[in-house]
C-alpha cells in the first residue's frame, strides 16, 4: 500500500512537471509571436510607404527609372518573406529569407537615395522629405520592435533548453529553439558620430 501511495505522489508530482513545463512553453511562444506581430505592423507601415516614395520620385527620376524598378521589386521581396515570417514567428528559414530580403531592400533603398542626392529638387520635395522621415521613424520602431521579440524568443529558448522542461520539450511539439531576427544595421547607424570641435 505504501508502495502504490509513493507511485501515486512521484507520478502526481511529474505530472505537475510535465503540465507546467507546457504551459510555460505555451505561454512563451505566444509572447514571442505576438512580439513578432508588433515587428510585422511596423515592416508593413514601411512598405506601404514605398510605393508613395516611388510615386513621387518618378517625376523627377524618369530617365532614372532602373533604381525605382529595383525598389519595387526590393519591396515586393520583402513583402513575400514578411508574409513568410508571419504565418511561422520563429523558424530559422523564415527569419533567414526575412532578414535576405531586408538585406536587398536596404541595398535597393541605399541606390535610391544616391540617386536623390543628384537631384537637389527631388532632394528638396517637401513630400519626400516627410516621407523619409516617415521610412526612418518606422526603422527606428521596428528596431525598437524587434529588441522586443528577440528578449521574447530567448525566453523561450531558456525555458525550452532548462531542466526539467528540455526533458519534455520536444515530445510537447517543442523541439526548436525560437530563431532570432537580427537585421543588418544601416551604414549610417554604424558610422562614427562627427566629432565637434569648438577651436
């Protein structure tokens, strides 16, 4: 009898284990989805404000039209691996194919900007400086964004490689670790800041 109470609290007691450790996987991939939403809304914003960019630089850059091809086609790259990354937050290819197509619109976006500062009237747009500002506004939210995600999804990872819960973890449909979502910062972030000097 006291063997069967003894079997009874040890199974009792992994039973709580294997429960908790679930919910707290549950619970953490949810966050880390919705953190990802929150980097979705802001990936969306800037492209929707492509288009508008395009449409005003194309009376300016008519002869120029190869760098504003680039562009849409950049953005409509980007606009597939967002969707990609959306339907599964997390998966190594998809992050993979979202930071790719980050990579070649950031390139497509840096071309574009070469090509404005040749022409000061384009440069001057009241348009397009309100939507340049706008594009760098959004980058600075989804960078803001994605710090969010990136906290979430490793802690997920944590909870996922911790004892007891990586005993579990995979037989509970938890065998990855979430991916995350690192973006190649703009050269402009990454230079040096000008130095002042007061002589």
């Amino acid at each position: 009898m006291e063997i069967m109470i003894g079997l009874g609290i040890v199974l009792a007691i992994l039973a709580f284990v294997v429960v908790s450790a679930y919910n707290g996987l549950v619970s953490l991939r949810a966050q880390y989805k919705n953190g990802f939403a929150q980097i979705d809304v802001q990936l969306k914003r800037r492209l929707d404000l492509i288009p508008n960019l395009v449409k005003t630089a194309k009376t300016y850059l008519d002869h120029e039209s190869e760098v504003l091809v680039k562009v849409t086609e950049a953005r409509a790259q980007m606009n597939k691996a967002r969707e990609e990354a959306k339907a599964n937050p997390g998966d190594a290819t998809a992050m993979a194919n979202l930071v790719a197509a980050d990579q070649v619109l950031g390139q497509a976006m840096s071309g574009f900007n070469l090509q404005m500062e040749a022409y000061p009237d384009l440069k001057a747009n009241e348009t397009i400086g309100q939507l340049m500002e706008e594009l760098t506004s959004t980058e600075n939210k989804v960078a803001y964004s994605r710090q969010g995600y990136n906290d979430l999804a490793q802690a997920f990872n944590e909870k996922r490689q911790s004892f007891p819960t990586v005993m579990f973890a995979g037989m509970l449909g938890f065998g990855t670790d979430a991916t995350h979502l690192e973006f190649a910062e703009p050269r402009e972030t990454l230079e040096a800041a000008p130095e002042v000097s007061f002589d």
